[in-house]
C-alpha cells in the first residue's frame, strides 16, 4: 500500500455525490460505469449500509450525550445527580477518551503538545504571537483536519497600501476540548467544572494558539527592544549624570530643594520616560485592538460549541465510515473478481480512481474499511485477498442485520469499527 505522508484519510465527498459518481463515473474507461439494473442495486445497497450506519451511530449518540451531560455547561436540563469523587473523575478520563476515539474516526488528526508548540511559533499577518498557560488546564485535546491554504487579504505598505491576495496555511477545521482549573490567566469567575467544546473553521496554522483561553499576547521583538531601551538609557543618563556633578551639588540636590542640577535631569529623563510610555501604550492599544479582531473574527469562524460539536462531530464521523464502506465495496463488487484483491490492490485502485476522476488526493484507511465488510459479512476474506460477496446475497444481510437491530440494543455484525 502506498504511503502518502503529505494526505489525509479523510474523504472529501458527500456520501449523495459519492454513490452518483460510483453508478456513473467510476471505473478506467470512461462510459464504463454501471448499467441500469446494476444501478438500481447498487443505489438499494448504499441506502441500506447508510441506513444501517446511521441507527448504529443513534445509539452511540445517545451514550455520548449522557457520558458529556454531567460536564456539559450548557445543559438544560440539568442532570437529576451530578457524580462527585472518583466517579466523576472516572467520568471524565471515560469522556476524553470516548471523544478522542471519535476525533480518530471522523479523520481528524491529534495535536500533541510538542506539535502544538511547534505549530504555534511566531503569527501569522492575521493574528499575534501568544503565550498559552498549559498550566491552566488539568486536560486540553487539540485535532485538526483539512491542510490546506486560504485566500485573505491585506494591505501592504510597499505598494502604497493597495489590498492583495495572500495564501495562508489554514486548517479547514479545527476542535478543542478542555477542563480549566483555577488560574490566574482565567479570573476568578472561571469555570473550572465543566468541559468544554468548541469547532472552529479555516483557522490559520500559526493562530491555533487563539482558540485557548487564557493566552496572553506576546509584546513583539521590536517593541520590548524600544521599551527596554528606553528604560535602560533612562537610567544610564541619570547615572551618568550624577557622576559628573560634584558632591556639593549633589548635597544641594538632595537638602536644597529643586535645584541647577534637578533642572538639568528633568528635561531629558522626561523625555525619554514619555518615549517608553508611548511604546507601552501603542502596545497596549495593539492588544485591545487585536482582542476586538479576533472576536470578529472568530464570530465567523465559530461552528459549533460544547452538546453541538457532539452532534457535528457524530454526523462527520457517521459519514466518513458510509464513505470508506461503500467505495471498498464497490470497487471489491466491481473490479476485483472472483479472486480479489490484497488490501494494497485496493488501496491503491480507490485512491488512483478518486484522483484521476475526482481530483481528489485521500490515503485512503483501507484496513478499516476492510474489518468493518468482513465482519458484516459482505465481503470474505481468504489467504489475504479480500472479494465482495454479490450484491444481491450483501443486501439480504443487510436486512438481516436491520431486523437484528430492531430486536437486540446493538446489531450482530455491525458495520462501525469496534476498536
């Protein structure tokens, strides 16, 4: 199987789009997509493995929903008894993990705390450089999804301030999930007991940082050097100059009230006092301004928050397995033969195929894939090549394993990955 550290799993295609393109489009020679019948079987097939996907992912909406009830601030109603002591907190590790489970097979790839440092040095021309306190957080999981590139604009001075196009590194999607603890950085109003939530879109590489509470801004370079420098020329002139007057001037300085010498201070001590009071003023006013930005700003870029990234997140999950079962079925049913194929003839003929067709670049998660048919029972598995059992005996266990469902909490065979 060919490995492309450069893509993503995740699959860029609608499921509705998806299974127009397999009846139609799919295939190495163009018109040799799937006749009248075919499609007529095919279209009963994805309607039955989307249906089946869809009562099994209600099911475990349902757990997720009560695991994320107890810590959910955004609750209403309220649960009847919040668990307290060990029970909560085994209720806690319980949700991060279910969540970071359900990160994995929505195709969302986790953030460490290295890559997010490294991801976060310096700013992009949209955002500032900030200070995260990691401190204050007892948990933060960061996943992201979509490499890409965003048009935005600006205006740039050596061209006399003319608006210009700019490509910036973004990801498409973005998701964070805490737990603060008390913290200086997040005020005494913070709220330390719930988890929150939050999916953001098109958010620049270099700004995941902004999607964290209690980040400070960094004073840039240039202005801690004026700020500094204003400061220590400060004190080296008044240095220098009491250095230079005589001790009985000095006396007088001190016990004479304002004198020559105090004069001969002021002017320029104020002088530069006032220049790093400006510094620290423009830097003050660049902080407000940027807060105000990034608000507008992520105004726009917010998708969803706390029990509705649960349900967003689901749904992305939901389809991403329909997509990966449909088009290892498919390309099984269709091309394979009776013979089959290794999962690297797969592999590499779905992802050649969406690519060619499609413009599309996925690694596609074939293993997955596979284990999930295999243990539907719609596709076999002998000596390490993998065949599609016919459409018509995969749609009759298809409407086994739906009349299992309505019978049983959890259907036999099921098609989501257990692991």
């Amino acid at each position: 199987m060919a490995d492309y550290p450069d893509r993503e799993h995740f699959i860029p295609v609608r499921v509705t789009d998806l299974v127009e393109f397999l009846c139609t489009r799919s295939g190495p020679l163009d018109g040799d997509g799937l006749g009248p019948g075919d499609r007529d079987r095919f279209r009963r097939f994805a309607r039955a493995v989307t249906l089946h996907l869809h009562a099994v992912y209600q099911a475990e909406l349902r757990q997720l929903k009560d695991a994320y009830a107890a810590f959910d601030p955004d609750a209403d109603p309220k649960p009847l008894a919040k668990p307290t002591g060990a029970e909560r907190e085994a209720g806690l590790g319980k949700l991060f993990d279910t969540f970071c489970h359900l990160m994995q097979r929505a195709n969302y790839t986790r953030l460490s705390r290295e890559e997010l440092e490294r991801t976060m040095a310096g700013a992009s021309d949209w955002g500032v450089d900030m200070d995260i306190p990691w401190d204050a957080f007892d948990r933060v999981e960061v996943f992201v999804r979509g490499k890409g590139t965003s048009r935005r604009f600006r205006r740039n001075w050596r061209k006399w301030f003319r608006r210009e196009a700019v490509a910036v590194p973004t990801f498409s999607r973005a998701a964070v999930m805490f737990k603060q603890r008390p913290h200086k950085r997040l005020g005494d109003d913070a709220d330390t007991d719930d988890v929150f939530l939050k999916l953001f879109k098109d958010i620049p590489r270099q700004d995941v940082e902004m999607l964290l509470p209690g980040g400070r801004v960094k004073m840039p370079l240039l202005d801690r050097f004026k700020l500094g420098g204003s400061l220590t020329s400060t004190v080296g002139y008044v240095l220098y100059k009491l250095s230079t007057f005589k001790l009985g001037v000095l006396t007088g300085a001190l016990f004479g009230g304002v004198t020559v010498a105090a004069m001969t201070l002021y002017a320029p001590i104020a002088l530069i006092l006032g220049y790093g009071y400006k510094t620290w003023y423009s830097f003050q006013v660049s902080k407000q301004t940027y807060s105000l930005q990034l608000t507008q700003s992520l105004y726009y870029q917010n998708l969803d928050n706390n029990g509705g990234v649960v349900f967003r997140l689901l749904d992305e999950a939901e389809e991403q397995e329909t997509r990966e079962a449909l088009l290892a079925y498919f390309y099984l049913w269709r091309y394979a033969g009776a013979d089959g194929w290794t999962p690297a003839d797969l592999d590499g003929y779905v992802e050649l195929d969406l690519e060619r067709q499609l413009g599309v670049e996925v690694d596609f998660e074939i293993e997955d894939a596979l284990a999930k048919l295999v243990r539907a029972g719609i596709v076999s598995e002998s000596a390490g090549r993998y065949a599609a059992v016919p459409i018509d005996a995969a749609q009759d266990r298809l409407d086994r394993l739906w009349e299992e469902y309505t019978r049983a909490a959890v259907p036999a065979g099921e098609l989501v990955s257990a692991g």
